[in-house]
C-alpha cells in the first residue's frame, strides 16, 4: 500500500525538544514555551481517536487522541516521547513514532492533548 500524496498532508506541525535551563534544583519549566526548540516542522494529516481508544499491539498505557502521519523522515523518526508536536497552539504528548510497514515511507505519531 503507497503512503498518502503530498496534497493529502494538510497541517504543518512543530516538533518540539526539551531545551530549556535548569533552576538550581535541575528542574526545567516545560510549561514555558522558551524552554523548547524546533526539531523539525513536517505536514501531517491528523485523525482524531477520541481520547479512549489504545494501541494494543504497542501496549500504550496512555490513550491516544490523535494520529499524525506525514512522509518518512530520518529526523523525525529519531524524535522520542521527550518532544511535543504543536498545531494550532494546542500542544500534544507524543507517545510513539512508528515507521509505518517498516519501510521508510510513511511516519505514524500518536499523541495524547497535553493538559
């Protein structure tokens, strides 16, 4: 099965790494925005999931509200659940990034909307 064209990628996404200076107790602020940095902004198509629906065969304990898919990416697929993915100012907890069939064409990211 071929990935999604291009034109079916319709919302640009930030992915966002921890980078942020930590208090003299080693904590870092990751409510300030400041506290983060671009890795990498890629077009993804989105599919909600409501919130209660689980990825089973990965065993994810945390639901999973959206699924992300955009075109494979060496930086993208090298992202872990430390980074956030933003759009539209909400921002979302990555729980996993899957190479989708394993063949470096298509990036599955699943999130949960960060309270």
């Amino acid at each position: 099965m071929k990935c999604k064209s291009v034109a079916q990628y319709d919302k640009k996404v930030r992915i966002e790494k921890p980078n942020g200076t930590a208090d003299a107790h080693g904590h870092v602020d990751l409510t300030n925005d400041d506290n983060w940095q671009l890795v990498i902004s890629p077009f993804c198509s989105c599919m909600s999931k409501g919130g209660r629906e689980f990825w089973k065969v990965a065993q994810v304990n945390a639901d999973v509200s959206h699924v992300w898919k955009t075109q494979y990416s060496k930086t993208l697929i090298n992202c872990t659940t430390d980074h956030r993915l933003v759009f539209d100012g909400h921002e979302y907890e990555i729980l996993s990034i899957v190479d989708v069939d394993l063949d470096n064409r298509e990036i599955e990211i699943q999130t949960r909307r960060a309270v």
